[in-house]
C-alpha cells in the first residue's frame, strides 16, 4: 500500500502508520466530530465477494460487547479502500512485553500474574464462542493493553465466524500463526472453540517461559516443521 498520512476517510483524518500484517495496515487517526484518536485498519481484498464477506463479519464482530475485546467504532469503503474504525490502545502488546523481559534478562511473569491475565482473556474468548464467533489467531500480538494495563483481544472474529450455521471465511485469506495452531488446523477437518483454547495454552507457555513450546529452524521449512511438532511432539516441561 502506498503512504495514505493525511488521507481523509470519511469523518476520519490519517495521521500517521503504527502498524501492518497479512491482511493490510494500521494507522493512527483522528476522529474529528468527538476529538479522539482511533486505530484505523485499511484492508487488503482481491475481489467483491471478499469484500461481502468482509462486512457480514466486522457488522458481527462490531457488536462484540466485552470489556476485555476491542472495540470496533465504524467500518466502511472510501475510495476503493476497506477500513475499520478501532479503538486506539497504547499500552503494546503481550509479545512486545515478553520480548523485552527475555531479551534484557527481566524476570518473565510470575504463575500468578499469568493466571490473572488468562482470567481476563479466557471470559473474553468465552463469551465470543456464546456468539459464534472463533478468533483462530490467539497469540500474544493479538493482546494488546491499555494506559493502564488493562489488557484486550484484538483483531477478534476476523478469520471465522459461526452465525446461524453458515460459517464465513475470508477467501484466500491465511488464517492462524504456525506457532500456535491446534492439529486440527494443519488440516482440512471442521474447526471449532478448541482451536482458541489450544492457542491460550500455546500463549501461557510462552509467557512463563519466554519462548514457544514448539521452536524449528526458520531457514528449513518451518511450517512443515512445526506442524510435525505439534502433531506428534509433546513440549519440554515449562520447569526446564
């Protein structure tokens, strides 16, 4: 994508990029009718259906009432271009934060404060499976935290969701992180909660270890290599 600062999108004004992946780029914004500042994603899709799919899901999505899930504030198509309003979170993410304590020798998060974060994730994760929708990318850079501290799911429901029995997926669309994909998903078999359950544990090994259960070499088909780890492999004990 080219550089979009200063692109107006509807009621919304582009300030500057924080961030991209697979699916498009975030930017920083600004809301001029309520003074705020919001997180603006502008999606990447190849075609109309795409697209369809893409509002059946974000509309759902958006009505996603937890404290512990991000809020989507608006969606919509300017210029040719998808984008969802967010709400703009500033205190970085759970990777960024086991990152740092690993690669500067801090101490990693206790069992106990892991336990109280996992509480807060596993109602928001929960409460989504009572509305049919499955996340499918659990991973510590989709927990991101608040000034405070307080911690929230982002980029929820955008893989998969459940609604009235139809599921809808984006087409084309890479759904998951190697590392912490269940089984389940390195095949062709239906997928259900089980798959965001079996990343939250992926997740809370990582946070009290600093480091993945599954570890390949990145230069040696590591998705062939991971998917054989977690299909046939038990982890090394989280003590060692």
């Amino acid at each position: 994508m080219q550089n979009m600062r200063g692109m107006q999108l509807g009621q919304y004004t582009l300030d500057r990029l924080i961030g991209k992946g697979a699916m498009g780029e975030v930017y920083l914004g600004n809301q001029e009718a309520l003074q705020r500042q919001v997180a603006i994603k502008l999606m990447k899709f190849v075609s109309d259906e795409a697209f369809r799919r893409f509002q059946q899901e974000v509309a759902i999505t958006a009505t996603l009432d937890h404290p512990h899930i991000i809020k989507i504030f608006d969606y919509g198509i300017e210029n040719n271009i998808p984008y969802v309003v967010m709400q703009y979170l500033t205190g970085g993410t759970l990777s960024e934060r086991i990152f740092y304590a690993r690669t500067n020798g801090l101490p990693l998060m206790s069992a106990g404060e892991a336990a109280q974060l996992v509480e807060k994730l596993a109602s928001a994760i929960d409460y989504a499976h009572q509305q049919g929708v499955i996340h499918r990318d659990i991973k510590p850079g989709n927990v991101m935290f608040d000034i405070h501290g307080f911690p929230y799911l982002v980029d929820f429901g955008i893989a998969r969701l459940n609604v009235g029995g139809q599921e809808l997926t984006l087409a084309g669309m890479t759904v998951g992180t190697p590392y912490y994909m269940a089984p389940e998903m390195w095949g062709p078999g239906e997928l259900t909660k089980h798959v965001d359950q079996y990343a939250m544990a992926v997740m809370v090994y990582e946070m009290l270890t600093g480091r993945h259960p599954y570890e390949v070499d990145e230069g040696k088909e590591p998705n062939l290599n991971l998917m054989y780890k977690h299909l046939n492999e038990l982890p090394p004990p989280i003590e060692t």
